[in-house]
C-alpha cells in the first residue's frame, strides 16, 4: 500500500512536467530530460490505442503513473501494466503496447529512465558481492530478459524522488541522480530478488540460506518463538551476519519480513472470521501482544486492525 502523500507528491511531478512539454501527438507523446549520465522521458497517450510499437537503444526502467497498459513483449505472455509497477527493459527490445483506457480527461502516462548498461552491470556486480554468502551466489540479474517487478514504498518513493531532480536543475543534480539511480537498481534486484526466492520458481533458491530461511518462517509463520537469534541459528550464522545478508538481499530485515508476513496473515484471518476479536487475531497471527500487532499493523496497512475489520464488513 502506497500513502496517500505519494500521490499528491507524483500528481504535483506530472504537473510540473506537462507544463514544460510539446504536446505534438496524442499517443506516446513524449518530454524528455537529460543529465551527465541519464535521460528521463514522460509518455502520455490521449485517447485509446493498439498495438503501439516503441523500443530504447539503451536500457531503461519504465515505471506507470497514471492508467493501464497492456504489454506484449516477444513470446511471453502479455500482462497488464499499472500505477505502482516498473518493468526494466533491455537495450533495443520491442515492446508492444495497447492503451485500453487513455482518454483526453484521464491520460496514460508513464515515465522512463534511461541508463548505460555499463552502470547497470556495475551496480549488479556490487550487489551480487554484497549478497554472497560463502560460496552461495544466485548471480542476480537485470534487464537480461524484461522483469515485470512491483513496487513497495521505498521504490515509489525513490522514483518520486528521481524525478523531483530531473525536473528541478540544481548544482548537485548530476550527482544526486548518480546516487538514486544506482540506489533504484538495487532496490529492483532485491525486488527480484525477494519475488524469486518467496516464490521459489524452479526451486533453484531453496538451497541457499536466505531461501531456507523465507520457507521456514512460511511453514512456521504463527510461531511467537522466532527471533532473528532463532532465525540465524537455522542457518549457522551468527545473528549480525544474518541479519546483513537478508536485508542485502531482500530489502528489509529479517524482522521486517516476518512481521509484514503476519500482517498478511491476520487480513486473511479477519477477512474469514469476522467474530476474532483484535487480540485473538493477534495471538492467532503469532504476535506477543496485541499493543505490538497493532503498531505493526498500521505500519504496513495505514489503519488500525479495528478499522480495517470494520470495513470489510460492512454490509
């Protein structure tokens, strides 16, 4: 769930963006900004369009701002493409495009970063360093093949953020937009990073730690016993080692990942039983104390428990 500041943020972004461009078509239209090392574009599209073909020279990251799009993209299977979603794309990949609900009033639009593959494949090698543990390395890729990957806050803020630069020329841009750009790179590895491992597709991940780790708390998620002690010593590691090398590679702290796993439970839990009291659903959902799962809660929710029951059960 993305707070609801973001998008006053993002809306007053386009804003200033559409103020500055050449509007010289009504699909795909196209404004760009340029620094020593990037290019961000901002595309609209005005009224509803198929099979609209665009490639980049370059690698870029696409992000959705407003609207949907339908991508086709060589033999894989189409999908639809939305607000709080990015796809990194390959050098000279043609992409296929359908615009099934652009419109004059309620554009489509989406933003596009440019960047060298160079510095992709420097900051890939970086993060495939820090996540290795012994010998253990997945070997982390981007934009080998196009990877449809969501976002959570820090990714749609970040993006907020890159563009804030673009926008806004100051003397520090050139460097501001090294720093972020590399940042986002990261933060989409470890977007894909903690997708493959969750799903654990072709189970090529369940040998690696982090990945017996991410199975465990799935099987043993209403445990109140797990800690990041617990946790580590499953995998032989000391706790400040393990502790490291999960967030590297995830995102976010072992502690972080179980809670907001437990969270996701106790929706589910609400949603089937409408009578569990708060305190129940916490216990059930393998918290210590309803106080703790509720901070928790609306950390990752924006709403109380109580709230968020109310409202599913509304008649």
């Amino acid at each position: 769930m993305i707070h609801f500041e973001y998008f006053e943020l993002m809306s007053k972004l386009i804003n200033e963006i559409r103020q500055s461009r050449v509007l010289s078509t009504l699909v795909e239209n196209k404004t760009t900004f340029s620094a020593n090392n990037f290019e961000l574009s901002m595309f609209e599209t005005y009224h509803v369009a198929d099979r609209v073909q665009l490639n980049f020279d370059f690698p870029v990251v696409t992000s959705m701002l407003t609207g949907k799009k339908v991508m086709h993209i060589g033999d894989a299977d189409e999908f639809d493409f939305y607000p709080g979603q990015s796809v990194v794309f390959p050098a000279n990949k043609e992409m296929i495009i359908d615009f099934p609900i652009a419109s004059m009033s309620n554009p489509t639009q989406c933003i596009a970063v440019g960047i060298t593959e160079e510095r992709i494949e420097g900051v890939i090698e970086q993060f495939n360093n820090c996540v290795t543990i012994e010998e253990e390395n997945p070997n982390w890729r981007l934009a080998a093949i196009p990877d449809h990957l969501l976002h959570d806050s820090q990714i749609s803020h970040l993006i907020s953020r890159i563009m804030h630069t673009f926008v806004k020329d100051n003397k520090s841009k050139d460097v501001l937009l090294d720093l972020m750009v590399n940042e986002l790179i990261i933060r989409l590895l470890q977007t894909k990073a903690k997708k493959l491992i969750i799903k654990n597709i072709g189970n090529e991940y369940s040998d690696t730690r982090i990945g017996f780790i991410v199975n465990f708390i799935k099987e043993n998620l209403t445990d109140r016993k797990m800690s990041v002690d617990f946790l580590a010593n499953k995998v032989y590691m000391s706790s400040s080692h393990f502790h490291k090398k999960f967030k590297n590679t995830m995102g976010v702290s072992p502690i972080e990942y179980l809670n907001s796993e437990k969270v996701k439970f106790a929706k589910k839990l609400m949603k089937e039983n409408k009578h569990l009291r708060i305190t129940e659903v916490a216990i059930k959902s393998g918290f210590n104390s309803a106080s703790y799962f509720n901070r928790q809660f609306k950390k990752y929710e924006f709403v109380s428990p109580a709230n968020f029951k109310e409202s599913i059960h509304k008649i």
